[in-house]
C-alpha cells in the first residue's frame, strides 16, 4: 500500500468512465449533453475497456480495495457492466449515477459485481428538480432508486448538493430518506470553486446544526471527519434513515483523511479532486508505465485546505506559493 508525505494510504480510487451526461445540472463545472441516444461504446477521448481493467489490476497490486465509478454519467458506457465483471474481485465497486439508466440495468450490474450504488437526486418536486437538472428524467430517476432497491442494493445513498437553489429543500429530503427502507442521504457542500458562483454557497453549519436538533443518534465517521445523522430511529435500526454530511470546503481535516486517487476519463491520474494542475498521464497505459505514474501521483498528493490553499493574515484563503510553478529565469 501506498503512502503519501502526509502519512495518507491510497485505499481507495474513483475512476471517471466519461465526461458526458445526459443532465445539465446548474451546479455542474461541466457542460451536459442533454437527452443522448443512451448508452454507447467507448469515445475517442475515452480509456477503453481493457485500459480502466488494466489499470485497476495495477491499483490492486498496491494494496487498493476500493472502486468508485463515476463520470459524467458512467452508464453511458456500454461496457460498465464488463468493466465491474473484470474488477480484481479484492476490490469493493460502488458506483455514482443519475440512475436514469438503472431500471433494465440494475441486476446486470448486481451480477457483475456491483455492491453499492449512490444516486444524485437534488429535489423530490419534478419542477424543482428540471430547474437544477435541466433534465425532464425526474420519473426515471424515482424508477432507477426503486430498481436498484429491488436488485439488491440496499441501502440506496442518494447524493443531494447543497446550495442556494436546493438548500430549502433540505428537510424534505431528509423526511423522505426516513420515511423509506433502504434509502441513505448524503448532503454534499457545495464547492463554489469548481462553478465560480460564490453567490450560491450557503453555511453549511447551518445544516449541521439543524440535524443535530433532529437526529435521534449521532455517529462521527473517521473517513472525512464526518457525522452521520439518525433520523427517525437510531443506528442499526429499521425505522428511520441515515444522513450524512459531506463538508469538504475550508476542512483541513477532511483534507487529512482522504485516502484517494482520481482517474479522469482520459486516463490521467490526479491526486486531489479539487486540483487540474497535478495531472499525471498514464502514457499507453501498459503495467510498467501505469505503475511508475501511480507512484509519481501518490507521492506528490498534497491536502488542498492547509496546504496547497492557506489562510493569509485576514484569515482568506489562497495559493500556497511553494506549490505554484517557478518560471525559469530569463538569460
């Protein structure tokens, strides 16, 4: 297993399958493709079949044994459910979806391996839920969490972001997830870094402290310095539903606790989510090259809050300049 200069083991990987989705969601940094013809072989752009395989097999031989596929819209690619079929069986694989491709392909997914699936659904209103989405795929979704309830991944964490158009939407949601079995919650704080509209963050301790109210049980998760929220029934229980919180911004401890790598579609190794400028190129993705890279990018992870970005005198955050690149000096 691999550490980082932190004293980080990489643990885990999460692994982009392709860049397009079929939603064009507001809070989104990249642009969507809207309604698409629907699943399909792999683009140009995009790792093939046997380049994400080979490169999890190198990730297992470094002790990793965890997969997260994401995208875009991973179910977009054709082979998904191959690609789970050929994961090292030491991995565990979960996947992020939208879920608009789930019914008719849930059980294939189970059957390959799949253990854990997250769903992005922002609003429980359909109106509500095109404003953010862009997308009409609201019955879909509700179809796609029932369909993967029903194939035996259990429990559904559906992934909420919060910001100013959703935020009032909060309480509802969290009713919902403790009204039905099988149902999860995970609120993520919104990154206005990653969108450039600052205007739309909102106090995520607000939330925090409204759950507290609430919750009949609270748990502190090591992973991210988290808290889950129990609501409706304690921990281990049947009744109620479980919350949690994803506080990324201005956290240097969930920075500390982070045990990932990133792939993007186009088979570059990245070490921090929030970062574009430590890409690491996998070259033609054979073993040899997809080992010396994976190496390269752990040893050079560095937490984002505290140290790639530090708080100056008036307490703002910024570029740490012993990570910004030196130009050479003019002759």
């Amino acid at each position: 297993m691999l550490t980082d200069d932190f004293g980080r083991e990489v643990t885990g990987v999460r692994v982009s399958l392709t860049d397009r989705c079929n939603f064009d969601c507001v809070y989104c940094h990249n642009e969507g493709l809207g309604d698409t013809r629907g699943p399909m072989d792999p683009q140009d752009d995009e790792m093939s079949t046997d380049d994400v395989v080979r490169f999890l097999e190198v990730a297992a031989e470094f002790d990793v044994d965890a997969v997260k596929f994401t995208g875009g819209e991973p179910m977009l690619r054709q082979d998904l459910a191959e690609i789970i079929e050929r994961t090292p069986d030491s991995m565990e694989v979960s996947l992020t979806t939208n879920g608009t491709f789930l019914p008719g392909r849930a059980p294939d997914l189970v059957d390959a391996g799949l253990e854990r699936v997250n769903v992005s659904q922002d609003a429980l209103d359909p109106q509500d839920f095109a404003e953010i989405t862009k997308s009409g795929a609201y019955e879909k979704v509700l179809e796609g969490v029932e369909a993967a309830l029903e194939a035996g991944l259990d429990p559904v964490k559906l992934n909420m972001v919060v910001f100013e158009h959703t935020a009032g939407y909060v309480p509802e949601m969290v009713d919902h997830v403790a009204e039905n079995e099988g149902l999860q919650l995970q609120l993520i704080e919104y990154m206005p870094e990653l969108t450039g509209k600052p205007e739309w963050n909102v106090d995520i301790q607000r939330v925090h402290d409204w759950l507290a109210e609430r919750a009949d049980e609270i748990e502190h998760r090591e992973m991210h310095d988290r808290k889950r929220y129990w609501v409706g029934g304690e921990a281990g229980s049947e009744d109620g539903g479980m919350v949690e919180i994803v506080d990324p911004v201005e956290n240097p401890t969930f920075c500390a606790n982070c045990h990932r790598v990133r792939v993007t579609h186009e088979g570059y190794l990245k070490g921090c989510l929030n970062r574009n400028d430590d890409l690491k190129s996998m070259g033609e993705m054979s073993k040899p090259e997809i080992r010396e890279a994976f190496r390269d990018v752990v040893a050079n992870r560095v937490p984002y809050y505290g140290e790639y970005m530090v708080q100056n005198d008036d307490g703002e955050w910024e570029l740490n300049d012993e990570y910004l690149e030196v130009e050479p000096p003019a002759d």
